[in-house]
C-alpha cells in the first residue's frame, strides 16, 4: 500500500515546504505551520482527458455587453457598497473582527430580502439556531422568513441547497466551519478553506445564487486564509470599527462590479445596525470648536466626499525617544510629514511627543489628509486653534510642495453644505476651485505657508 504523503503548509500565507519548523520562512510567522496530505499528483503535471481539449471562443473587445442585473438587499449603504445590489451567481466575502456586527447586518440583509419575496437560506456554523433567533427578536426581524439552518459538513449543505429551488441568497456563516470529508485536514486550515470556497463559488455560479461568506480576520487585521479565497470571491468587503464608538464602516476592499473603496457607514445601537444617511455631520457632531490642534480634513471615500476631525497633541517629551501614536491614520505617513515640518518649515518637533487621532474610528488612506494632519499639528504645537469654519485638503510631497487632489468640486460643495465658509488647499487648484464661487478659498504651494497662516495668527 502507498503511503499518502504529506506536506506542511503555513495557515498563514499558504506557503507550503517538505518539513515543519516553527517560523515560517515566506512571510516570519510563528507556529503557523501544520501538517497536511499533500495533493495529489505531481505538480505542474495535469492529465488531460481524452488526450486534446476544445477551442474556447474568442470575441472582440467592441463586443456588445449588457449591464449584470441586480438585486437590491433593502439596505441602502449595503447596496451603495456593493455598486447597486446584489449581483446573481456572483460571491461575496465578508470579513471583520469577532463582535463587529457581520452577523447582524448579514441578518438584517437576509430578512429584508426574504421579506420581498425572494428566498434566503442563511446557514451558520457557529451559532445554534436558537441564538440566530434571539437576535433576530432583538431586531425586530423574527416574522421574515428566512429558512435556517446550522451545518458544517460541505457535503450535507450542497445537497441540502440542491434539493430546493435555487434561492436568491445563500449566506455562510462562517467559511472557517466548514469541512469536507475529502481533504485531510482540520476546518479552518488551508487546505479545507481553498476547497470549501471552491465548491460553493461553483454551486452559486451554476444556480445563479448569490452567495455571501463570512471570513475571520488575524491579530493583524487581515483576512484569516490564504489570498486565494480573496481572488476566488467576486466581492471582498471590510467592516471596520474601533471599539467603544458606536459607528462602523463597510468598506469595498475588491469588486468586480462597482468601485473599489467606497463605504458605507452604520451607527450599532441596541435595535441593530442603523443606516447613517449624512456621515460628514455625524463625525462632526461632537468636534472640539476653538481647541487648538484639531482640522477638518474634506475627504473622499469612494464616491463619496466626507468631512472628519483630525486631532492631534504635541507636548514636551520627558524620554530619550519621544512617543509617536497614532489611530485611524498611516503611521508611516505621519512619521514623514513630521520629518518634513522640520526639515522644510522649522517646526522643532524631534523632542515632542506626537498624537495623532482620527475622531469617530475612521480610517484614511488617502494622501489629501497630509495638509489637515500637518495643520492639526502645526496648530497644537503653536497652541493657535485652527479657524473653526475652515476645511483642509492637500497631499504634501517630501520637498514641501502641497500637490493637487482629485475631486475638488465634491469636497468643497460638501464642505459648503455644512456651513464651512473657507477652504485651505493646493495652489494648483484654486482656479479649478474658484468656479464653484462657494467658498473663500486659501491657495497654499508650499507646506511652510499653512506654518506662516498659525504664526500670523498667533501674533
């Protein structure tokens, strides 16, 4: 008898070697690795049937193409993020941190859907159904009717999809449960995960279900699994949130049919997730007027423009190597702008403590925040308070420079719908600015102006 061999994959980033060890040499994780049975088959060798295949049919890129149909989920800022609603036979991966609200806001989807008629299958793996129906009482949602189930044997959930007409939606809760007698390994471990995913996708794909997955994350933040799942899914979404703020953030990581990085914003209360319609007001809300180092960045997430609060603190170090803290921003990119304050504009900071928070648990990616942040900082280290009816906007480079942004016209009409009366922004795109006739606008070209703006101030 052949003994089947075996291989050691890290649970990690997938990589797979011919002994364990207790790092993993491809991306330096610790005690990621655990022993599976190899594939089978030799690698890059693949049998096939028949001896030829067919010809695939090739067409024009003029070809005709109609728009993919959608089905809206009766969540607005669900549907916002994924560009429309629901697209058929397509999957989605949903992934965020334990305690988020993936459950909830995955329920309040099912039964708004299942309540227009459609039908839902919701299956959990990790909840009994009488905790699926606790919070759905809580919701409020306990007469939709959506069919409920708990399984985790890959092969009792397809034949149980399969015995019934192809629902709307089928939601996975989670993809980490499930287990298929065919691979020799633990739920949650790689080798399961690539091959659960691969049937499901398959299954939605073939009925013209859409399917949803619930998707764990690491310590680090990251989606648990390996990237694989990530490229499999047409969808990838994020919901973020810190804990002890009430609002949380969807945000589209991947998708094949709408925009990328648009967001969606919900506030948690005891009733569920509640749509939040005008965010730029609700972050804004509870803003510290006329404290020095605070900013209103105007930014953009996705399609669209958000205004929000950056805080910062800079205060005289007592240790030999001041603090940097940072929440909600890039740690790298506050570490250059600070590098740029002093090596371009004078601003003494190498012996300060520097804090930097994004009020309301929000994150930003966007290189636009670099002149808020920079005033923010500029403000508290010069104890001035930034002009409470002003909103700033800029990407800083390295010489000191304050580059253009894209979508102007957005950031400022939201900023103008607010009551904000002046904008700070990059010289290069006053003129483009000045159209709108909306705002007293203050070009800046270089980082040591908005420096020179505080200190005139001040004086």
């Amino acid at each position: 008898m052949v003994k089947a061999s075996r291989a050691f994959v890290c649970q990690a980033c997938g990589a797979v070697t011919t002994r364990w060890s207790g790092k993993c040499a491809s991306c330096g994780e610790w005690n990621s690795i655990i022993e599976e049975a190899a594939p089978s088959g030799s690698p890059g060798l693949i049998a096939i049937k028949g001896g030829k295949g067919r010809l695939a049919p090739l067409e024009t890129l003029a070809a005709a193409t109609s728009e993919a149909p959608r089905l809206p989920t009766g969540i607005a800022e669900l549907d916002r993020v994924l560009g429309g609603g629901l697209v058929p036979g397509s999957a989605v991966l949903v992934a965020g941190e334990p305690g988020i609200g993936k459950s909830t806001l995955l329920l309040q989807a099912a039964a708004e859907l299942a309540g227009s008629g459609a039908r839902v299958v919701y299956l959990s793996g990790e909840e009994a159904p009488a905790q699926i129906r606790m919070r759905a009482a809580r919701l409020g949602l306990s007469a939709a009717p959506v069919a409920l189930g708990t399984e985790t044997n890959l092969a009792n959930l397809v034949a149980t999809l399969g015995s019934a007409p192809a629902p709307a939606l089928i939601v996975i809760d989670s993809v980490q449960t499930l287990w298929s007698e065919g691979v020799e390994a633990a739920p949650g471990t790689i080798s399961q995960l690539r091959g659960c995913a691969s049937v499901l996708i398959g299954h939605a794909k073939g009925s013209g279900s859409a399917l949803i997955l619930v998707g764990h994350v690491t310590k680090d933040g990251q989606i648990a699994g390996p990237k694989v799942i990530e490229h499999m899914v047409d969808t990838v979404l994020s919901f973020e949130g810190l804990s002890g703020h009430q609002f949380r953030i969807l945000r589209a990581v991947k998708n094949r049919f709408g925009p990328t990085d648009e967001i969606g914003v919900f506030e948690m209360r005891e009733d569920g997730l509640k749509e939040v319609e005008n965010p730029s007001a609700l972050f804004l809300s509870d803003r510290d007027q006329g404290a020095p180092g605070t900013a209103v960045f105007a930014g953009m997430e996705g399609t669209r423009p958000l205004l929000v609060e950056i805080q910062a603190l800079v205060a005289p170090s007592s240790l030999g190597t001041p603090r940097r803290a940072v929440v909600g921003w890039d740690p790298s990119r506050l570490a250059m702008l600070l590098a740029v304050l002093e090596a371009r504009c004078g601003v003494r900071l190498g012996a300060h403590d520097v804090y930097l928070n994004v009020a309301g648990g929000l994150r930003l990616n966007e290189p636009a925040a670099d002149l808020a942040a920079a005033a923010a900082l500029v403000s508290s280290m010069s104890a001035n308070p930034a002009p409470e009816d002003t909103v700033y906007f800029g990407e800083v480079s390295l010489t000191g420079a304050v580059r253009a942004v894209g979508h102007m016209d957005q950031r400022l009409k939201e900023a103008a719908k607010l009551g904000f009366g002046s904008a700070v922004l990059p010289a290069a795109a006053a003129d483009e600015g000045r159209k709108t006739k909306m705002m007293r606008l203050i070009p800046l070209s270089q980082l040591d102006e908005l420096v020179a703006l505080f200190c005139t101030s001040r004086a």
